[in-house]
C-alpha cells in the first residue's frame, strides 16, 4: 500500500523535474522584461510619483472657536451654530 514503487518513483521525479524547469523558464522570461523594459518602467513610474505629488494639494485648517471643528483656513464656513463667526 505505501510501498515505493518504480512508477511512483518516475512520477515524482518528472514533477520535481517538471516544477524545476517551469520556475528556472518563469525566471527567463522576467529577466527578459527588466532588460527590455527596466529604464521605460523606472520612468514611467518616476513620473507618476510627480504628477501625484504635483497634484496632492494640502490645505491649512484653523478650529472654529465656537463648535471646535477644523475648518479651511482660505474658505471657512459657516458650521451651523447661531454664534459662528465664519460666513454661511
């Protein structure tokens, strides 16, 4: 029942062989497209990261003295307290 045999043997071996090859053609392939496209792809994502950055825009924020709540310091709004300082 649990005895090696010469067919459980082979098959063992050609998936061993099988999972060796597969992983050393995978590893092929992907040094293949850093070498075609490693400066493309660095570029590109050098990009990006400027165009987030040129685009993330931050805002100071003052707390309302009334409610407590933060609110733009360019545009403050009314918070919905009848003593509120900032126009609605």
């Amino acid at each position: 029942m649990f005895g090696l045999s010469i067919t459980k043997i082979l098959f063992t071996a050609a998936v061993i062989f099988a999972v060796l090859y597969g992983w050393k053609w995978l590893g092929r392939i992907q040094a293949q497209r850093n070498a075609q496209g490693g400066r493309m792809g660095r570029k590109r994502r050098r990009t990006v990261g400027r165009a987030r950055a040129e685009t993330t825009k931050t805002e100071d924020m003052v707390r309302c003295p009334t409610c407590g709540d933060y609110v733009p310091a360019e545009r403050p709004r009314h918070c919905g307290r009848q003593d509120c300082p900032y126009p609605g």
